[in-house]
C-alpha cells in the first residue's frame, strides 16, 4: 500500500473553537463551506455548490479554473461573511505580519482536492494528472495550493490556503472533533463508491523519508493507507471467476483488487455476473416459472430483453439494500424493484429468494473484508492493550450509512479475528463521521494554523530585534552627547 504521510500532525478532541473555511473540488462541482466550531463537539455549517462550467474542465491555462474557483471563495464570503469580509478588507493592510496580515483576522481555508497530487506539506501537493474529465495540461506538475493562493492574492480576499485535505483524512478529523467521550479517534475509513482508510501513526514508526516541514513534536502523523490497492497480486485475497470478470473488463484491470471486492461501485456488478452465470447453467431454473410450482404472482414470468442484467454496470449497488432489507413474507418489495429497475417480470418468490442470497454473500463478503482492514489498523495501533478506552473510529459512505446490517457484519469479523475476540470487539466504537470534506477540511486548516503559529515567531518582536540588532550600537546611551545630521 502506499501509506502516505499527510503531515497532519495531530487531531482535534471537540474543544476547538473558531470559523474556518473549506472548499472542495472532487469532480463535476466546487463546494465552498464556512465551518464555526462550537468547541463542545458541535458545529454550524454553511456552503454553496456551484457546477464548473465544462470549458474550464479543459481550459488551456490553470489560471482559468482556479480563477474561477477564487471567485466563487469571494462570492460566498460576500454573501454569508458579509460584516466578517468587511472587516477582514478594512484590516488588511497592516504591518503585523509579512504578508500584510494579522492571523486573527485571515480566514484560514482546508482544500479538498480529489485528484492524484505528491504531497510535500500540509499546504503543498503537485498534480500528478487530472481525472474524472478533468484535462488541464498546464496546472499538471505544479502546486495546486498555490495555484489557488495565487488567484485568491489577485482578488486581495482575506484567505489563506492553510492545509491539502484527502477526504479520508478529513473523515478522520471530522469524528474526532464530533466523537463522544475523552478517546480521540484512531481511524477515518470510506466505504462508498470507492474505499480507503487515514489513521494516527507514531512518526518513529514510519519507515519511508518524510520531506518538507512538518510539527515534529506531537510525535505522531495521519497516514493515508490508500488501502484500495493491497494486495493487487492476490496472494491474500479470496478470489472468484465474478471477480476476475470484473477486473478484466474494467478500466483499470489488475489495480485496487481490495476496492473491487469491497466498494459499492463494484459489489452490484459482482451479484450480475454471479446471476449472468446462474442463468447460462442449463440446469437452472433462475427466472422460470419452472423455479415456483405456480408463481404466486399468476403470470409468467418474463425478462426484458433490453435489461440492465446482460449489461456491464447493468445492476446498482442499491439493488443489494433494498434485498437486504426486505423483510417481507413474499419479498414483495424485492419482486416490485427487480421488475421496476431491471425489467424482470412477475419474479416468483424463489427468484428473489436466489437474487438475495446471491446479494447477500457479496455484501458479507465486503463487510468482512472491511473488518479485516479496520482489525488490521487497530492490532498495529496496539489500542486494545495501553488502555480500557474505547477505540474509536470514524467512517463515511453509502454502504455503512444505508446498506442494512453493513456495520454489524464488520463487528461480527471484527470478533473472529485473532488478537481482538469478541471483548476486543465490544471496544471498538464504530460512528459515522458526516462532512469530512467540509469539517474535516476545517479541521486540518485548523491544525495547520497552530501549526504556523508554533513554527513562526511572533513578526512584531522579529521585527524589533532585528532592529535592536542592527542600529543597537549607533543609539546613544542615556548622558551621552549627540549630532543630528
């Protein structure tokens, strides 16, 4: 895996207290967000969202779009900030700080980029190179929290790009600041369309050089395990034909196996070509009458021929809830959705029995997958044993929020797994961690800011004793006589 050092150096434990803004561009819109921290573990959140127009998506120049992304940070800052804005542009130009600043009074802003970039600190990260329709040839290779600082200057706004968010270490912030009790989190982990995991490692434990500045006295970093790509040789990971199909034909075949058999952008693929199979087997009775001795439904049950099912992608994810949530006696609400979304109809009661069996396994299968990575962070950790406080952990996405039993499969894992047991399993706090791109954005400009204050002198008494130092010696003592030239 590749855990990459974030340079956030340590997490918040719910007291912290100020306004903090954050932005976010993860794809196809910008999100700007103004965080107030409350200080009692609770806080009060504002944002605009706004599409970027397709033309800057492949704009000839970076200054295209992270113009326009400054202006948007202006246009809101106007709109909800407005006394705040004021007063920051009537303060502005003062002598307390290098950069015409005093700290009090610049908004300090988390910037969640969901690209590829190399991160050399908390506030510095070169593009690697775009996706997701994104083609800008010029920002490639250059520090895109600059790009925006730069743009941001042009406009003279109050702000200053404090920190580089990746969502998951924002997920990590974000529970820590929300989490009950005195235990500040361990992990932040997704698992949505995508999966990946951020925890708190011990700096003296990190084998890789760590470049740039960073606080070195907390001791500790936020790693990004980017854990969608263990194991891409397979010799750990449980592997079946549904699996290889799916890798084979996908856009990146043998990368991120762990995220192809975990996240939901792949789970509903794999139920489709586990049916796909079934169907082709001469004797199944998958979706024939022949399955039921008279279909309770009394009529015949037929497929569309232009169904989702014989298409690649063909079968949401959201399929796999609503099975696993019916709890109906004759699945009726499963039959209903099999016919409205892949145009199978009047499936008998064992066809939808068979669909969530087959859902099932795929999903238990992800859940204890996850519980394998999550078990893994908290052994590492050594949690269990340095005290009896809860480990907490904070985690985001579709399937622990809406797919049913998702979490209680992972503690079911979490159980079986040798050095946590079931008492070890009792401990771990599982919550979910809302808004890790707009709090946990704020959160990290936060760090970053304590950051700034314990790396940088006070500039007034700088200034001073640079003074003092260089015409110390040409100011007359007190008795002594002077010559005003």
């Amino acid at each position: 895996m590749s855990q990459i050092p974030t340079y956030v150096t340590g997490v918040p434990n719910g007291t912290e207290k100020g306004l903090y803004l954050a932005v976010d561009l993860g794809g196809t819109n910008f999100r700007v967000c103004s965080i107030h921290l409350n200080g009692d573990t609770t806080f009060n959140l504002t944002y605009t969202k706004v599409a970027i127009p397709k033309n800057l998506m492949t704009a000839s120049s970076a200054q295209d779009l992270f113009g326009f992304l400054a202006k948007q940070i202006e246009q809101f800052l106007k709109i909800h900030h407005e006394d705040h804005f004021e007063a920051h542009i009537r303060r502005r130009q003062t002598v307390t700080s290098p950069d015409g600043y005093r700290d009090e009074h610049i908004f300090r802003l988390g910037f969640t980029f969901s690209f590829p970039v190399q991160q050399s600190g908390i506030n510095k990260g070169t593009l690697i190179r775009w996706t997701k329709g994104f083609d800008i040839p010029d920002a490639v290779g250059k520090d895109v929290c600059a790009l925006l600082q730069q743009e941001i200057d042009l406009l003279r706004l109050p702000v200053k790009v404090a920190a580089l968010v990746n969502d998951t270490v924002g997920t990590l912030m974000a529970r820590s600041y929300t989490s009950p009790g005195k235990t500040s989190t361990l992990l932040g982990a997704i698992f949505g369309t995508g999966t990946n995991g951020a925890y708190v490692e011990k700096v003296r434990n990190i084998r890789k050089p760590i470049g740039g500045e960073y606080d070195k006295s907390t001791g500790e970093m936020v790693i990004n395990t980017e854990w969608g790509s263990f194991d891409n040789q397979l010799n750990h990971l449980p592997n079946t034909p549904y699996d290889e199909e799916l890798d084979r034909d996908s856009v990146n075949p043998g990368y991120q196996m762990f995220e192809k058999r975990v996240s939901g952008m792949f789970l509903g693929e794999i139920v489709r070509l586990a049916l796909v199979d079934m169907l082709k087997r001469p004797q199944s009775t998958l979706f024939t009458d022949a399955n039921s001795g008279t279909n309770d439904w009394k009529s015949t049950t037929t497929i569309n021929p232009d169904t989702g099912l014989f298409k690649q992608w063909g079968l949401d994810s959201s399929l796999m809830s609503i099975a696993a949530a019916d709890g109906t006696p004759e699945l009726s609400t499963l039959r209903q959705e099999l016919e409205n979304t892949l145009g199978i109809y009047s499936a008998s009661f064992e066809d939808a029995k068979a669909f969530k069996d087959v859902a099932y396994a795929v999903g238990r299968r992800a859940a204890r997958l996850s519980a394998v990575a999550l078990g893994a962070v908290v052994l590492q950790s050594n949690k269990l044993n340095e005290s009896n406080e809860p480990v907490d952990i904070g985690v985001d996405g579709s399937l622990v929020e809406h797919y049913p039993f998702f979490r209680t499969m992972i503690y079911e894992a979490l159980a079986a797994i040798e050095g946590i047991g079931p008492e070890g399993a009792k401990r771990i706090r599982i919550g979910i961690a809302k808004d890790g791109s707009g709090v946990g954005a704020a959160l990290i400009a936060l760090v970053a800011a304590g950051m700034e204050k314990n790396a940088v002198p006070d500039y007034l008494n700088q200034l001073r004793s640079e003074v003092t130092e260089r015409f110390g010696a040409t100011i007359p003592q007190m008795g002594m006589a002077t010559t005003l030239v």
